[in-house]
C-alpha cells in the first residue's frame, strides 16, 4: 500500500510538471506573438510614415516645378508685349491680365504679373544730394517719399524721421542724420543697418520708426529695385493708389485730382511722358522735375505665382528685369509668403 501512494504521487508530480511547463511554454509563445504583432506594427506604421513623406515631398516638389512652368509662361508673355509694342508698357496689354489661372495635372496654377515700376522704389533714396550740396539735404526724391507717407496718415514729423531712417539705411554715405548703428545696436535686440540697397521690401521693417502699422499701411506701395533711381510708369500706377502720383508733385496735387488723372487714363497709355504731364487735369500744376522720376516703358516685372499639385502649394516671387534686346532675366527669386 505505501509502494502505490510512492509511485501515485510520483505520477501526479510528474503530471503536474508537465502542465505547468506547457503553461509557461504557452504564455512563451504569447509573449513571442505579442512582440511580433508589435513588431509588425510598427514596421507597418514607420512604412506609412515614410511613404506619407515620400509623397509629400514628390508633391511639393511637383508643384515646385509648376511654380518655375508659371515663371516659363509669364516671360513668354512678357516677351510677346515686346514684341509687339517695345517701347511703352501699359495695363492693355496681355502681361496685366489678373487672377490667370491654368489647369494641370493634378493641380492647377496661378498667377499674375506685376509693373515692378508702378511703386515707389525705396532704394531711389540711396541716390545723392545734387553736387556740392550738403550730404543731409533733401533730396527729390526723399521729398516724394515724405509725402507719401504724409498722404496714407502718417503724421509729418514722423514721415520725416522715417524717411531719413531709410535714406540713411539704404545709403553708403554717412548723412549725418537719422538713426545709425549706435542706435541699432542699441536695442534689446541689436543689429546692423544694412548701408546698402535693399533687396526685398520686408527689409524695411527693421528700419527705426517703422512700427507694424506703418509697415501694413505703406508697404503695398513700395518696392525694391536693384537701382538708385526713381522711374515710375505713368501708364501702370493702379487706380486705386493715386498716393504714388500724387507724392511725385510734393504737396502740390491733392490726392483726387490724381486719382482723376488715372481713371480717365486712356487704355493704352500716354505715347511719352510729355503728353501725360501737358495734359490739361495738370495745367496748374508745375511738372519741373517730375518727368525725371517718370517713365513710360518698364524695365522690372514682378511674378507671383501660386502652385498647387495634390495636397501641396508652393508660392514663387520672382523678379525679371528687361534688358535693352528685351530678353528677360531672373534677378531674384522668393519662395512662400503672401
């Protein structure tokens, strides 16, 4: 009897062993299965990720070179108006045509040309007082750029403090005036006056006393030319910016006779300058000087284009500038922004 109990309880510690190792080989197999779920999952979630990307990048890079098709067309454009009508510019012809937009695979582009000669050009405050003179005295061309700021409700002691801020910034001559670099560098954040032409117009942002509302207020009236010179197309200034004409005769013609002159502008344009400043809405306004700083044929095009393939849109500014065989070049290129 005590054999049978031996052997008995042998069998149910063997028996037991046994269940209690595949209990462990099973959660063993659980626990492999688990890790390999896990696993799969985030091969699988890292695939898509990756691919996400890839896609993303195929599409902004697609609609990169969309954006360049957009430029390709605007100088083609451009090239054709030269052609057919080489020396004037004006809002008649096809460049000006507004809110173009072309159907592509995928997507779609838009876009629009700009007379990079129809603002104020800031860096025309780079150019020197006359001869002989003082390098602090007024120049015409700080004076029109006073009276601009003057004419969108800047108060005059602080259109002039700018306007000497951004002669002084954009000049390489010390004007003994304005705020320097001492002042620059003086502030929280300090840095250096650029004593050069600006390259684009958010620069003047930095510039002492161009506070953020000034700065939305005038900078749809500005531009930066990659020259000292003020040449404004009389036939492109936008109707709804009389300011630009008006600032040219300094304080003698208001703001409405202005904006009479430019909605009674013929659809074409003058032929010269002459026959815009003779015309009679300005026979009691003196034009001495002013035929200087205008133009009729535009030299610098601004193209914004906006292009959108898949999820993607990518924005292109780019700067052409017209040489004197009417080929066109790329000065400056600028992605996104508005």
């Amino acid at each position: 009897m005590m054999g049978f109990k031996y052997h008995s309880s042998r069998r149910v510690h063997k028996r037991s062993l046994t269940v209690r190792q595949q209990g462990i080989a099973l959660l063993s197999v659980l626990l492999m299965l688990t890790l390999l779920v896990l696993l799969a999952n985030e091969l699988t979630l890292s695939f898509r990720t990756q691919l996400t990307r890839t896609q993303s990048i195929q599409q902004r890079e697609q609609a990169r070179w969309y954006a360049f098709s957009g430029e390709s067309l605007a100088i083609k454009t451009l090239k054709q108006n030269f052609k057919d009508d080489p020396d004037i510019t004006h809002l008649g012809q096809y460049w000006a045509t507004a809110n173009v937009v072309l159907p592509v695979e995928g997507g779609h582009i838009a876009g629009q040309l700009k007379d990079a000669q129809s603002c104020f050009n800031i860096n025309a405050l780079a150019k020197p007082a006359a001869e002989g003179s003082d390098t602090y005295q007024k120049t015409p061309e700080s004076q029109a750029f006073s009276a601009l700021l003057q004419y969108l409700d800047i108060p005059q002691w602080e259109s002039d403090r700018i306007t000497q801020a951004t002669r002084n910034w954009v000049s390489s001559e010390d004007l003994r005036q304005g705020e320097s670099d001492t002042d620059y560098l003086a502030q929280p954040l300090p840095y250096l006056s650029g004593k050069t032409l600006m390259r684009d117009i958010s620069e003047w942002r930095a510039v002492a006393g161009v506070s953020k509302a000034v700065a939305q207020q005038v900078m749809p009236y500005l531009c930066t030319l990659p020259m000292a010179e003020l040449a404004i197309n009389v036939n492109t200034i936008p109707v709804d910016q009389p300011e630009i004409l008006a600032a040219l005769y300094i304080d003698q013609l208001p703001v409405d006779q202005a904006r009479s002159i430019l909605e009674t502008r013929p659809r074409e344009g003058w032929d010269e300058v002459a026959d815009f400043t003779s015309q009679p809405l300005l026979a009691n306004f003196s034009s001495t000087g002013v035929g200087k700083r205008l133009t009729i044929v535009s030299h610098y095009f601004e193209m914004r284009a906006t292009a959108n393939y898949g999820e993607s849109e990518v924005r292109l500014n780019s700067l052409l500038a017209r040489s004197k065989d009417n080929q066109l070049t790329v000065i400056r290129r600028k992605f996104g922004g508005v």
